[in-house]
C-alpha cells in the first residue's frame, strides 16, 4: 500500500540526490522523505472519515448523554464517547465544568478525561501505518481499560470534595435539542476538520519523522535495547516517569517510537512512553488546576500512571 511512498523517496535519495544506500546520511534522508508524505497522508484520508463520524457527536450531544450515565456503564460509555468526540487539555475546564454542572458523576467524567486524548484518531492511524492493526487494537484496548477503571476508582474514592467549589455554583444551562446536520454540511466540516487538524499537526510529524530519522541513521543499533530494552525490569517505570512532563501529541511522538522499537527498545515499554506523553502533562496539569484541587490532580496523575505502567509490563511479556 505504501510502496509508492518508497519508490518516491529512493529515487529523491539516491538517484536524484546521489546519496550512498549504505551510509547513515542516505538512510536517515531516505527514512524521513518516507515517513513524512506517507503520515501525512494517512492522517488526511482517515480524519475525513473520523469526522464524519463525531460530526454526530458534537461537544452539547456529549455532554447530554452523559448526564444520563452512572457507574460502571457510565464509564464505558464515556470512555467509548471519549475515542470519537473532540477533546483535548486545552478544552479541558470548560467541558469539565458542563460535564460537573450536568450531573455527570465525577468518575464517569474522568473516563472521559482519560480516554479523549489518549485514544485519539492521530494515535490510532499513526499505530495502525506503523505496526499494523494488531499493536494498534491491543492500543486501544489498553487505553479504554485504563480510562474505565482509572474512572471507576476515582468515582468509588468519593472525592467530589476536591473539586473547587465554584464549579458546582456555575449553571452552564441546559442545551436544547440540536438541529441535525445534513450531508452536505458533515461533508464540509470534515474537509474544514481535515484542513484544522493536518495543518496544526504537520509541524509535529515533520520534527518527530526528523528526530526519528536522526535516531533511524546514527544512533547504533544496540544503545538503546542496552538501557530500555527487555532486559531493564525499570525500563516501563522510568519511560513513563520521562513521558510525563514532555509535551507532545501523536503526531510528534509515534514517530519516535517506531524507531524505538527498532533499535530494540521493547514495544511495551515503547507503547509507555506514548500514553504518558499523550494522556498526561505538566500543561494539562496547570489547566486542570483551575478546577481540581491539587489532591485531586495527584489521585488522577498517579491512577493513570500506575495503569499506564502495568500495560507497558503486559505488552512487553505478551509481545516479546
């Protein structure tokens, strides 16, 4: 499927460029002039379609049908909502205090807190052209069982205390019945969504496909399967701890990765250092301060990292 991708960038790298197919300059020219038309388009042809999809899943949709949700099927369905429906840390504190204001129980929001960046459709298309469907279902998988028991602890914790009391005083009113959209109109907000999301992502694929392609040429094929591969027990703990305060989406990080595990770093330990950047923050911290309580914050970085770890240990027992 990708082949005419490959024939592009061999004939730019060695015939038109006339670099050496056994040096490392050749192989990282030819590693990055691969990956990044290859990803942008990926991500082109498939966020049509995923738009097409949460056009039916408008943020007021969400927010309604979460308020009917309760414990445990209210987590699935959060988390489900979360894969489809536009969310990000930016967007955190507003949709937080609907969600709150609502009536959504306070674990079953952080379902959806969890699920919403981590399983994002860049994740997911990037996962699915980098290691196929099978690394990219056990993905996503893994994500929706983090965000549903990260949700169903911190629901059974009891801790609504934690949040800042002037979000249960704000009244964000109820949303009436949403006019449908007609096809022509979910077909021009996927073209504009597409254009929105490939135009703020392409930054990120170009520096992530470029560090990748440093990593791919000149870094040897053993440094890094000697400090973070199968045999390091603290490699998975020490990818998360490093993910945690870096600041990246996907697009940027999948990359990456895929380098990772070729230079034999283990996949789950690879997958690790992916949902941390991805799920968690030192930014989506400082957002979230405005309506959590610094406790509160601390439960959910900590559920999320300990669940985090314990797929990166799965993976790599199950994928070695």
């Amino acid at each position: 499927m990708f082949y005419p991708f490959q024939w592009l960038s061999d004939t730019i790298t060695y015939r038109v460029l006339g670099l050496d197919a056994g040096s490392k300059l050749g192989s990282s020219v030819d590693f990055f002039l691969y990956d990044v038309p290859k990803v942008l388009a990926l991500l082109a042809v498939v966020i049509f379609f995923v738009a097409i999809i949460r056009s039916f899943f408008p943020p007021e949709k969400t927010r309604k049908l979460l308020s009917h949700s309760r414990l445990y099927g209210g987590n699935i369905a959060a988390a489900l909502l979360g894969i489809v429906t536009p969310f990000c840390s930016c967007s955190a504190v507003p949709l937080f205090i609907g969600f709150v204001e609502s009536g959504v129980p306070l674990g079953v929001t952080f379902s959806f807190l969890v699920a919403s960046p981590m399983i994002n459709e860049v994740a997911i298309i990037l996962l699915w052209g980098m290691f196929g469907w099978k690394i990219t279902a056990l993905y996503i998988g893994s994500g929706l069982v983090i965000a549903i028991t990260s949700g169903i602890i911190i629901g059974k914790l009891g801790l609504e205390s934690w949040v800042e009391e002037y979000v249960y005083q704000i009244r964000v009113g109820e949303a009436g019945d949403l006019p449908e959209e007609t096809w022509p109109e979910r077909l021009a907000y996927a073209r504009g969504y597409v254009a929105e999301i490939v135009g703020k992502v392409w930054p990120y694929v170009v520096v992530g496909v470029g560090l990748g392609a440093i990593m791919h040429g000149y870094i040897p094929a053993d440094f890094l399967a000697k400090y973070a591969g199968p045999g390091n027990p603290f490699a998975v703990p020490l990818a998360v701890i490093v993910g945690i305060p870096l600041y990246s989406n996907a697009a940027g990080v999948v990359p990456l990765i895929g380098v990772m595990t070729q230079k034999g770093v283990s996949i789950g330990t690879s997958l690790a250092f992916m949902m941390a950047v991805v799920g968690l923050s030192l930014p989506e911290a400082i957002i979230l301060r405005k309506v959590l309580k610094p406790k509160l914050i601390a439960v959910y970085f900590s559920v999320n990292a300990v669940g985090i770890m314990a797929i990166g240990y799965l993976f790599n027992a199950i994928l070695h």
